[in-house]
C-alpha cells in the first residue's frame, strides 16, 4: 500500500507527530520540555517495579516465554537451523545448553550475560534493531529529506558508477581494503577476531544469540548499511521500484568487490524496494529490504530464492513508535540503572510501537520458521540450501496507534529486511537450546 503524507491525520485529534517531522514545526521547546520530563520521572520511579519477565510463573520461561508467544518449525530436512527472536526469548534467560556458554560478555562487564536477553537490551526495540534505531524511519535510508539514500542512489541522484569504479581502483569501499575485503569483517576478524573477545562477540556469528546484530545480518556489511546498499559506493541509480540501473537505464542485480590483491567476489546488491514491486518480483534474491504497509490481521509475503548454501537473516522493523527518540532513550537509560528491566512508566508494549509476526515458508506454502515476540522486534536467521525457494511472510498483529489512542498514519508501516551471508559461512559458530533443525 502506499505510504500517507503524516500531516494526513484524522480530524479533531491532536496528532502525534513522528519524530522525523520535527524540524518542520515550532514544537521544539515543548518537546525538548518532554523529553527531559520523562527520563527523569522513569528515573526516580524506576524501582517501583517491573513487567514481569516469565510469564510462565514458574521461572523457567516457558509456555509462551518472555515475549508471550513460541515458535513453531517445520520439518525441512537436516539441512535446515534456525535461530528466532522467539527462541532466543524463549530461553528465559538459561544459558546453560549455548555452546560456548556466556559467561562474562565483555571485560570487566558487571552485567550477568543473562542481561542481555531482557526484552530492554539489545534485541528489544529499543535495542539497535528497533524503530529508533539505524534501520529504521531516521537512520540513513529512506525517502526523506533526512534519508542521506536520496542524495546516494534516490530520486536526488544521478549513476555515478564510473566515479565509484575509480574509487575502487583506488583503495575505496568496494576495493580489497573495504568492509567486504579480507581485512573487513567478513574476513579473518569474523573467524578469529569475534572469538576471541570475551563471550558476546562470538554470539554475533551464525548460530549465535545475537546473530541477528552481526556482520551476517542488516547491520553489517552485507545490508542496507553498507557498500551494497542505498548508500553504498556501487554508484548506481535506482528507478521508482528501487531496482538498481546503470546510465543506460539497465537493471543491475550484482557488482564485483575486491576480496584482495588477487581476488574479486561477486555480490548481490542490495536494494531498496517498494512494497508492490517487491510482491509482484519474480526472482528476487536475498539481498534486498521492502517498505510496506499492513493493517491489522493483514499479510505481506515476499518470494526470494537462496542461490547458495548460506545463512540467510530476515528481520520485520517497525517505522513508528509512540516516543520520540529523546524519550525513548530517556527509557533506555532508566532502564540501564535496574539492569535493564523495564521501567515501571515505560509504555506497554503493544502501546509502544507496531506488532508484526514474521515467517519463512517454504516453496510449498509450509511454514517453516516463525517468529512472533510480543516485546522485541521478530528475526528470523536461518541456515538454507541453495536453490530454496521460500518466501518471509509479514503479519500485521497490532498497532500502537490504535492501543495508544493516539492517531497516526505511520502506524502500519514496516520495513522487512532480507540478508544473505553468501556460501563462505555455511557453518554455525554456536550450538544451543536456542536453535531448532529441521528433522529433530
């Protein structure tokens, strides 16, 4: 569905206005009064008390585990891992089956690693994958004048691939020296250089607890953020599907990298799509993001095919939320002084932004992973043979919007992010309670 104006709003309510819209008002002192208001009352409330992390009441954090709800895989064959949002949550905080187990997460850290899995840390929404995070409506892409993708390969930029080729000649992002080299990291660092710090960097491979966060997934090298994607050194132009075309107006899909001195690696680009193209794509790979639009009880679903043996990581981020971003880090930074249990103030969940279920069928309409938190945003990594078709299914489950009382036209909109790794990792770093085969 098309994206509304957000100056679209219903009539005789006083509109919530996003963040982005900002600079476009005379609402800045108020706003600036807000956002010290709020940080500071979830500060002197915050031991008050707490949503309750299990659920279950028995401690375990099970039945619909922290976020309230479960997994549910299907059978695939042995080729088939996958790690969720969900199974993550579902732990309940029992790291006693991963492989290498947590034990402290960085040097001198006072946090129990068990921290890490609260809904307020770093898979939550308000983690790094969340709506006020750089995937989301104020990060880097997008189609606002505050999106730096509008002026890289938009609707305000011309092909500049001939510069970006002599960029790359010279040592620049698509060059051996990059982000997708052998000194980036997708090289040696992600081998040697993730193990070796502490017990969280390794949880960033595949397999990992938060694979999701690593360099497999949308923040790294191989998505959105880098070299292959909007604001990338590729050089090219988009058109109003957001394919990528060169001076000629021809689609380009791929673009050769430096991986060193003797060496170039072929890479799909990553692009940007709209929401109708994207449904209506044949062929579609696994490097490309979609932003849709789903009411409530509505379903997105988008076809790609695997072309390796890899692991491919899906994410569903929700563009709007009910704070601003001072107030939402106003909860974050609350939240950091009761190691990061949520504030007793903070909004409820369903209050607090957009809902949406994610899954991974199969070619015959089998579900084969889902991923459907109540609390954090759903993700989905997943280890597939190449040649798989399957398809990352959106589910609209609620709106904060609606929940909140509060009118937006934002509410609704979200962004699907599909990440191949390429068949250079096809092995899983970590083992744990946390990841379901196919077959088992």
């Amino acid at each position: 569905m098309p994206h509304r104006d957000p100056d679209d709003l219903m009539p005789g309510r006083r509109p919530l206005v996003p963040a982005p819209r900002l600079l476009d008002r005379r609402l800045v002192p108020r706003l600036l009064l807000a956002a010290i208001a709020l940080p500071l009352s979830l500060g002197c409330t915050a031991g008050l008390g707490a949503n309750d992390p299990d659920p279950s009441g028995d401690g375990t954090g099970a039945g619909d585990g922290i976020g309230g709800k479960a997994d549910d895989l299907g059978s695939t064959g042995d080729a088939l891992l996958v790690v969720t949002a969900s199974s993550v949550s579902g732990l309940g905080g029992d790291l006693s089956s991963v492989e290498p187990t947590p034990e402290q997460m960085f040097p001198g850290d006072p946090l129990a690693p068990e921290v890490y899995l609260k809904d307020m840390s770093c898979l939550g929404f308000y983690g790094p994958l969340g709506p006020w995070g750089p995937l989301g409506l104020l990060g880097p892409v997008g189609d606002g004048a505050w999106n730096p993708s509008v002026y890289v390969s938009g609707d305000g930029s011309v092909a500049w691939a001939d510069w970006s080729d002599e960029l790359t000649r010279l040592g620049g992002p698509l060059g051996a020296d990059g982000p997708l080299g052998a000194n980036g990291p997708l090289g040696q660092a992600y081998w040697d250089g993730l193990s070796s710090v502490e017990d969280f960097a390794p949880q960033l491979q595949a397999g990992g607890l938060f694979a999701a966060l690593g360099p497999l997934g949308p923040l790294g090298p191989l998505g959105p953020l880098g070299p292959l994607g909007p604001v990338g050194a590729h050089g090219f132009a988009t058109d109003g599907d957001g394919r990528y075309v060169d001076g000629d107006g021809a689609v380009v899909r791929s673009v050769e990298a430096g991986w060193d001195d003797d060496e170039t690696r072929t890479y799909e680009l990553f692009e940007s799509y709209t929401e109708e193209a994207a449904l209506d794509m044949e062929g579609n790979d696994t490097s490309f993001l979609v932003r849709g639009r789903a009411r409530v009880g509505e379903s997105d679903e988008y076809a790609f095919t695997s072309a390796a043996d890899q692991f491919v990581t899906i994410a569903v981020v929700p563009e709007s939320g009910l704070l601003f971003l001072p107030q939402a880090m106003g909860v974050l930074f609350a939240a950091s002084a009761i190691d990061y249990d949520t504030p007793a103030l903070a909004p409820g969940w369903p209050q607090l932004t957009d809902d949406f279920d994610l899954e991974l069928v199969g070619g015959d309409g089998r579900t084969l992973a889902r991923s459907s938190s109540d609390s954090r945003v759903d993700w989905i990594h997943a280890r597939v043979p190449a040649g798989a078709q399957l398809a990352a299914r959106v589910t609209s489950v609620s709106s904060w919007s609606a929940e909140s009382g509060f009118p937006s036209p934002l509410s609704g909109d979200y962004r699907l992010f599909v990440v191949g790794s390429t068949d250079a990792f096809r092995d899983a770093a970590v083992s744990g309670a946390h990841q379901s085969r196919g077959g088992e």
